[in-house]
C-alpha cells in the first residue's frame, strides 16, 4: 500500500507518570499499572505531500486505564492556532497514525490502542524544549502546564544524565531522560509530579523512524 509522502523531524518533550525510566520503555508494565502523559513537539523541519510543517508546534494528552498496549485509552490533541487550515489537517492526519503503515509510529499505536478521541483543540501553545540540556517548557492556557529538567542525584543534587537507545523503536532512536511535573486541567486531567521525562530528536515517514538519523 502506497501513503501521501510525509516527513517530519522534530524535537520533542514526553511527561507521563511512571518513574524514572518508565518500565514500558522496556515492554515491561507501567509503573502504577496505568498509563497517562503529556507530549510538546516542536518541529524544526515537515511536510506532508506539498505543504510546508516547518516551526508548528503540537501536543498531545494521554490517558490509559492501564498499559497502553492493553488499550481503552483516551486521547487529544492540539495543535497551535498559528498553523493554516492546510497545515492543521495535515499535523492531525499524521498525528492520528493516518497515511501511515500500521504501528509503525507512536501515533499509529497510540490511535490504535485508545477507544476514545476527542475532538482536537487549536489552541496557542507556548513550548520550549532543549533535549541537550534534559530541559523544557510546555504551556496551553486551559489545557496542559509541563515542565521538565535533569534528574538529580538524591544525595548531592549533581545532575544525573541517562539515555534510552532503542534501535528498533517506532519513536525515537535515542532519547535523554529527565524528571517531568504536569497539571492538565481540560477534557484529560493529569497531575504528577517529579516523573519519567523524556527529550528526544524525533526523525518520522509512513514507514517510522528514519533510521539514519544520527545518534
């Protein structure tokens, strides 16, 4: 099967309520046997067929009554009021794992595994993130405020570094890990505190990862 021909390469910032870590990184259940989360992505570069994705930024809300692989989960997303008709339609087609080759992305899991989607929300969203530095900043009035930075050592208050490399991930190939806080007050309410932060440098096409991207 041939899909529209979509690019996107983005830098993005995950918060979800397991621990440092988060067990599912490793096919393993979640931290309190359920799975909620909070997603900024800001994309440097995009394009879905002939429209342009470059500097838009999108969110994403999460929310599963266990892991996500055992699906019933409830998902929104939004993305940010300055994008065109074109560039909206063409974020939430990608985003919801449309024109793309089944579970090939996180998107396409995600969509699969959530009974419930909500209506998205074009909202501004106020979004920083540095993945070098394990810091970020995500801001949706009415909606979602995350924040992330490094994990500390408990005992000296040095900053800790760790990475996730996974080769073979439908999300990223390798990803920096951080502590996250979220509060997300809209149709999906989330509240943690000092929890598994992910910062990444995403690479994705219909088929997933790109796998040349550099490390």
């Amino acid at each position: 099967m041939s899909y529209v021909d979509w690019e996107i390469k983005a830098r993005e910032f995950v918060n979800c309520n397991c621990a440092y870590g988060c067990p599912c990184q490793f096919n393993a259940l979640p931290t309190d046997g359920t799975c909620r989360a909070a997603v900024g992505y800001q994309i440097d570069e995009g394009h879905f067929k002939d429209i342009r994705l470059d500097g838009l930024r999108a969110a994403g809300l999460y929310s599963w009554p266990g892991a996500v692989h055992q699906g019933n989960g409830t998902m929104q997303l939004i993305v940010d009021s300055g994008a065109s008709e074109a560039q909206r339609e063409a974020l939430l087609t990608i985003m919801q794992g449309h024109e793309t080759e089944p579970m090939a992305t996180m998107w396409s899991v995600y969509t699969t595994m959530c009974s419930t989607i909500l209506d998205p929300v074009s909202a501004p969203i106020d979004f920083e993130v540095d993945v070098d530095a394990r810091t970020a900043r995500l801001s949706i009035p009415g909606v979602v405020e995350s924040s992330g930075e490094p994990i500390r050592n408990p005992v000296t208050g040095n900053i800790h570094r760790a990475r996730i490399d996974l080769p073979h991930g439908f999300e990223y190939l390798l990803a920096e890990m951080g502590s996250g806080t979220t509060k997300a007050t809209g149709d999906i309410k989330l509240d943690f505190e000092a929890s598994y932060g992910q910062f990444a440098h995403i690479h994705l096409s219909p088929s997933g990862p790109v796998r040349s991207q550099a490390a």
